[in-house]
C-alpha cells in the first residue's frame, strides 16, 4: 500500500499547488528510486537517552519482515487487493492505487496472466480477488473470468434460437451469428478470428455443442443456458439491442 499512499500524497501536492502532474512512467521511476533510498535506512533504535540511526551498506536490503509489499508481490495491483481483503472492482483498484487506468489494466493483465489474482463475474460486475488453487474451474460450478465477446455470443443465443452459426463463405472469412444477430464489425479476417475464438472459449467449457457433422451448427447445453442467464442478469444485458450497439458499453473490458 506504500506506493498507493504515496500516489494519493502526490495527487493532493499537485491539487494544493495547482502543479502538472508528471508523466506515469517517470513518477513510477522517482516513486521506486525513493522507496528504494529510504529502505536503506534503519529506523531508529533506542541505545539509553540517545536514537541512533545507521545506514545499511549498498547492496543490503533492510529486512522488513516477512509481510513487506516486496514479499507478497511485486505487483502493486496485487498488493492491494491483497490489503483489501475482499473483491473489489477494477474503480475501487483505480481509486485506491492513484494509477491511471492505463497502468491498472497492465497490471491486472499482468497479475491474471501470472495466476496471482483471478477475476469473477464479467462487464460491469467483474471483481478481482487473489487467486485460490482450490475454486472451481470455469464453466463447472462457476462462471469465473469470461470474455465479453464469449458471454455476448451466449446470452443472445440463449434469447433466441439457441443457436450460433459458423459459416465459411466462398473467398471470405468464418462468419459468426446467434439466433441471427450479426456479431462481426466488418469482414476482415482479424474480425473473424475473434468471434471464432470466442465461440472456441464456450466449447471448450461446454456451455456449446455441435449440431451436426459439418461444425456450422451450436447449440447451448443446459449448462450453456443456465450460464447465459446468469451472465445476462449480472453483466446487465440488453438483448433488444443489436449486439455491436450493447457491446460499446463493455469496451474497457475487451
């Protein structure tokens, strides 16, 4: 929590002063050197009537104890959801850090992709808390971390047909629908391949099944059905809205 406390010690200097506030990248440097300048310096230790003040050598680190920021991670974003101690969402992490939301995301990514933290519920509900070895795995008893795209391509489907198509067309890319809404911005190849990557995510959980021997044709599972209704209700989706329309409002998630 120290570069927390030192990020909000910073934005109340730059409001008192009416100052500029300096770019992220070179605050993180100052804001680490100085951390690291301090932490060689013991505190105070009481030797009869007088403090004495020592300096560690260079190259020494002053043992903190066993529960510094350093030994729980080197993440700032994990630290505090480590100091949270509950979930809390991506603008409590914002408000908390002082970072911008630029910096938080990397970090986020960063900790998911390390497996420190993991992510629960999706859109605008999606909270963030340490990672447990022991929780379900997604698309079992949880619905855990889900893409917005993956959850879009079900709760439609779910509100239609139940059906979401994979069709080849001759001389284009893979087009991807559900219970006819059309998914796709353009025809680029890149578009393509995100929403077919978004159908392989639901598959592989299960929450979708082939109808068919030619892989046009899915079909929700129960499980994919129950899934979609959760993922509507807590993620507040409209389906009366055309899917590129509803998806702008999770933009940040994507």
């Amino acid at each position: 929590m120290l570069k927390a406390w030192l990020a909000n010690l910073r934005d109340d200097v730059i409001q008192e002063f009416n100052l500029e506030k300096p770019d992220d990248l070179d605050w993180e440097e100052y804001r680490d050197r100085f951390i690291k300048q301090m932490r060689t310096i013991k505190p105070s230790s009481r030797v009869g009537d007088q403090d004495v003040h020592s300096k560690v050598q260079d190259g020494d680190d002053f043992d903190f104890g066993e529960e510094t920021d350093d030994k729980l991670s080197d993440n700032p974003i994990v630290q505090i959801i480590i100091r949270a101690g509950k979930n809390v969402s991506f603008r409590e992490i914002v408000e908390l850090s002082g970072l911008t939301e630029t910096t938080v995301k990397r970090n986020l990514q960063e900790a998911l992709r390390n497996g420190e933290i993991q992510a629960v519920g999706a859109g605008r509900k999606q909270l963030y808390r340490m990672a447990d070895a022991d929780s379900p795995v997604v698309g079992q008893d949880d619905v855990g971390f889900i893409h917005p795209d993956s959850a879009f391509l079900l709760v439609y489907a779910d509100a239609g047909d139940g059906q979401i198509m994979k069709v080849q067309t001759l001389g284009g890319p893979v087009q991807v629908s559900a219970s006819g809404k059309q998914f796709m911005a353009n025809m680029s190849h890149e578009e393509s391949a995100r929403w077919v990557e978004a159908l392989d995510r639901l598959i592989e959980w299960r929450w979708v099944k082939a109808a068919g021997s030619k892989g046009q044709i899915y079909e929700l599972t129960g499980t994919g059905h129950k899934k979609a209704k959760w993922l509507k209700e807590n993620m507040e989706i409209n389906t009366d809205n055309e899917p590129l329309d509803e998806l702008k409002g999770f933009e940040e998630y994507l």
